[in-house]
C-alpha cells in the first residue's frame, strides 16, 4: 500500500540552493511533479518522455525555461528523473512501517490466554464496528432516497433561491406544495419562486420596506403562482396591484330647492347692503 502522504522539511526547502534559484512557477511545477512521483512505481521517480510531462503540468508556453530550472534537481537513474530527497522520505517512512509492523508481530506473538484473549477481542470488536457502520450508512441512503422527491425539491429551491436555509418543512408547507403540484409542475413551481426573487416590491422595495416572500404567498392559488411565473419571464419590477376607492356619493337636489335656496340668499345679500347705506 502507497503512503498518501510525504513531510514537507521547510528548512531543507529553503537550504536547497537549486530550488531557490527557481523561478514561483517553476518551484510550483517542482512540487507538483514531487506529489506525482510519490505516487509513482518506483517511487520518487518520473518517466523521461517529455509529452507525458507537459501534459501533467498544463502543457506551459515557456516549457523549457521551466524544464531546465525544475529538472535541476533531479536526477536519471534506470532511465526515469529520480528525485532523491523524496526518495530518503520514502525510505525513512517504509521503515517506520516495518518497525512498527515487527513490534505488532512480536506483540501478538506472545503465549499466554491473556494475549490470545486480548486478540480475539479486539478482533470482534473490529467486526461489530464494521457491522454498525455498513448498517448505519445502508439506513442513511434509505432515508436520502426517500427524503428527495418533487415537495423537498420545490422546498430546497425557496430556500436557497430566497435566502431561508433555516426554514423547516413541516406538514403545513409540504400540503402547500402538494396542493400546488396538482395544477403545476414542479419546473413551474421552481419559476414562480423565481418571479418572487425577480419582484423588486416582494424584496422589499415597498412603503413599508418588508420582504414578501413566504411560501404561503408564492403557493397561495393559482392567480398568485401565474403571476409569479410572469414576473419570472419578463416583468421583473413587481408593481402591486392599485386599491380603488369606493366612489363619493353625490345628492342632487330638486332644481327649484336650489332656485329657492339662491334666491333667499341675494335677499339676504340685499337687505345687508340697505342697512349699511
């Protein structure tokens, strides 16, 4: 089994004079081709063939400006650039491996019930361990499965869409959905949410400076989820609908009521001016 990883030694990168004569690019390129080669068989090593190489690092322009500072610091050996600092880490850490693999082996190598108990112990106890695991994650991808369906798809899309991620589905909004399925697709459903979104009067741009953008108001009927979709479409400056005033009621009065009413005041006008003079 390849070891996935490899210590990084500042010190030793900062003391290495090649590596500083390197120009950012090439110093990236070289660590790169480092995490390659570890991976590599043999390790440490990278095949001479230079299209396999450019390939590697995003086939680069100035290629051999960056072949010459990177490849300094490596070497040919057996016909593949071998890297030998990163070569001293794999062997430093294989035999760390074998060491401790020996001290395992003489471990459990012991006589006595003790040691024998202790093994098999550890050993079931490994077993249930996968057992839960394996049950755990088959009940997790049951629940996923049943949890994903057009409701939690319309849900999800009203919260990411108008910033509500702590909001819950409960049984009120999941009948709401429901209901609304009946009549529209769940792609239509989605474009309502959107048309809300798109409303500059629903995101707050109103008198009173609120956001109107409930799930009950998207979703309340059908006017509502068509006019949503709408502003989806084209409109997207909601402009909400105008309140008519009921209409003033007006008296007409009998014609001769305000012959009467008109003549009575010039009289009154009249004997005011007589006694004035």
């Amino acid at each position: 089994m390849k070891s996935p990883a490899f210590q990084f030694y500042v010190k030793q990168w900062l003391g290495d004079d090649k590596v500083m004569l390197m120009d950012w690019d090439a110093k990236g390129m070289h660590v790169h081709y480092m995490c390659i080669a570890w991976q590599q068989t043999p390790p440490c090593t990278l095949p001479l063939d230079e299209e396999i190489l450019r390939k590697w690092v995003g086939n680069p322009s100035d290629w051999e400006r960056l072949k010459k500072q990177v490849f300094m610091s490596w070497e040919i050996v057996d016909g593949r650039y071998f890297q030998k600092g990163l070569y001293e880490q794999w062997l430093k850490q294989q035999r760390f491996t074998e060491s401790r693999k020996k001290n395992a082996e003489a471990r459990w190598s012991k006589t006595g019930d003790d040691a024998s108990a202790l093994r098999n112990q550890c050993e079931s106890h490994v077993n249930v361990i996968v057992n839960k695991e394996v049950i755990n994650k088959d009940k997790s991808e049951k629940q996923t499965t049943k949890k994903s369906g057009p409701v939690e798809e319309v849900f999800k899309h009203w919260q990411e869409k108008l910033n509500h991620p702590t909001a819950a589905l409960d049984a009120k909004r999941r009948a709401l959905i429901n209901k609304a399925l009946e009549g529209y697709s769940v792609e239509n459903l989605k474009l309502a949410i959107e048309g809300c979104s798109r409303s500059q009067w629903h995101m707050g741009k109103n008198e009173n400076n609120t956001r109107y953008d409930k799930l009950n108001l998207i979703l309340r009927d059908a006017d509502h989820i068509d006019s949503f979709i709408k502003c989806a479409k084209g409109n997207s400056g909601y402009v909400p609908p105008v309140i008519q005033q009921p209409p003033r009621k007006v008296v007409i009065q009998n014609p001769e009521v305000i012959k009467a009413a008109l003549q009575k005041a010039k009289e009154t006008v009249g004997v005011k001016n007589e006694e004035r003079k």
